[in-house]
C-alpha cells in the first residue's frame, strides 16, 4: 500500500509506521514529495492479563506493581506499542538497548501518566523528556523457563547492561490473601494504581491468559464512545455525559469523573476510555461508573 505525501510530515509519518519512503522530484510548490509504502503493522504477540479471582492463592504468584506507562515491546531491533505501531525514541534510548527481546512499560511517576503519554508520541522525540521517564521491564518474550526464571533473567539482563533508566520491574513472592489485600490498601494510600500477579511456574506463552492477573481495589475497563450526550444545568452547551458501547455490544451513559477541560473537549466518538466501577446491575452494567481517561490508542 502506497501514500503520496508532500512535506516533512511525511518522512516522519514513515518513521513513525516503520515503513519506506521514496523521494521523488519536487513540484512546482517547492515542496518535497514523498512516497510512504507502508507495510501491514500486526501486533506483536504478548501475554494479556485477567482480572484477579476468589479464591487464587497468592502463593502461587508474583508480585509486581501496576505501574501507569505505556506498554512497550522491544523484538531486538524497533520498539513498538502493544498496536505494533513503531515508538520514535531518541537514538541514544534505542542504542542502548540488548539485543534480545524485552516486554515492559515506559513510565515516568505515579500520576503522571497524561504526560508520559504525551512525550512516547512525539513523532520528534524530546530529548530532556524522554531522560525523565524509566523503561520497566517485566518479562522476555518467547524465552523459556518459568516466569520466576524469566523474571531472574531480567534482573540480571538489566544489570549488565548498566543504564540507569533500563530498570526490571520488582517482583516479590506472594503470600496470604489477607496479607495481599492489605498491601493493596497500603500501596492504592500511597498513590499505587494495584498489583500485577503473574504464576511463578508459568511458561511464556500469549495470548489472554490465567497465568497472569491484575488486582485493584476498584476494578476499571475500556469502552467505546458513540455518541456525547448534551449537559444540563451547569453543564449546558458541552457534555453531560458519554454513551459507550462496551465488548459485548452493551451500551450505558458514563456522566460523571470529568474535569471541566474534558466536558468541553471530550473525547472523540470512536476512541476508547477507560471508567472505574463498582459492580454489576442484573443487567450486566457497570454501577457507579466514574471516567477515568482516554485510553491510548496503542
């Protein structure tokens, strides 16, 4: 598939996709005229996580933060989004960086994910931003051994490799469930988003999986915006409330968690956002759903 492309958007759109581009001769404008033959961009293959259960035994996990980044795929050579989309990172970042293939997050700081955001889609990466923010890496993809072995080789892969912002995420062995939830508390008081759980014993191996859990005091999922509902009172002339569509085609009104920046620019009518919740109607809809953010597109 081929797009024709004048200026220099255009080679940084061809960066940005991992895709080849051909100058040809410049028009009467004067401006250059590029040609991007973009490749078909798949996701790369990785472990997804489920939602913690009743009745799991921590034991038989390990423990790691959630941490608010961006997830990141390193295959050895181009680092990319969960999409497959191509990360434009500095040169220095990506030079850094070993051989074998990494699964992790770019992550900046507790509570700052907006801006992190913001700094991994430049299509020019920013230097001094992109020496704030930390890649955290949690497991090598496609390498075997259990996950406790994995996570072993990541501690030592990072050492050796002796960049101060290449960091392996902590993983600790699980204990009790009380004890488990009582670290949630402590961790959600100091502005932790939950824990991750992966199997100790578990082979790599992708796709949406048991072996690895997610735990939060307040569960959180994605749905798609279809509509914005007008406001009322208040909130008259810009939103009242945003009508989502969730995975199984179910749809509900999610009115409330906004600042007054987004009632007046919303997020659009086909992205993703994520809401917060506190259970489920007979219905199947979240109650007391309260937004959260624009997912990323990545």
């Amino acid at each position: 598939m081929a797009y024709r492309l004048i200026g220099q958007r255009a080679t940084h759109l061809a960066l940005l996709l991992g895709s080849t581009f051909l100058p040809l001769a410049a028009p009467a404008t004067g401006l250059a005229t590029v040609v991007i033959e973009a490749p078909l961009v798949l996701p790369p293959e990785l472990i997804l996580a489920k939602h913690w259960q009743a009745g799991l035994a921590p034991s038989d996990f390990l423990v790691s933060e959630k941490l608010d980044g961006v997830r990141a795929v390193w295959d050895g050579q181009v680092l990319r989004f969960r999409s497959g989309r191509r990360i434009i990172a500095p040169d220095w970042f990506i030079a850094a960086l070993p051989a074998t293939p990494l699964d992790g997050e770019l992550w900046l700081q507790r509570g700052r994910f907006d801006e992190l955001s913001g700094t991994v889609r430049h299509l020019v990466p920013v230097d001094a931003d992109w020496r704030k923010l930390h890649y955290m890496i949690f497991d090598l993809p496609g390498e075997p051994g259990s996950f406790a072995e994995r996570s072993a080789r990541v501690v030592a892969l990072v050492a050796a490799t002796g960049v101060p912002w290449l960091q392996a995420v902590e993983q600790r062995p699980g204990s009790d469930r009380a004890t488990l939830q009582s670290q949630l508390r402590q961790l959600v008081s100091e502005g932790g988003e939950g824990f991750m759980l992966h199997r100790a014993d578990a082979d790599w191996s992708p796709g949406r999986s048991d072996a690895l859990r997610k735990l939060k005091l307040v569960p959180d999922e994605d749905a798609r915006v279809v509509s914005h509902l007008p406001g009322k009172g208040r909130n008259a002339g810009r939103l009242g409330a945003l009508l989502l569509e969730m995975p199984n085609g179910k749809r509900f009104a999610l009115g409330t968690g906004f600042t007054d920046a987004q009632r007046e620019s919303p997020p659009a009518v086909g992205t993703f956002v994520t809401y917060r919740y506190r259970g489920r109607t007979t219905t199947g809809l979240p109650r007391f759903a309260s937004f959260m953010r624009q997912r990323s597109a990545e």
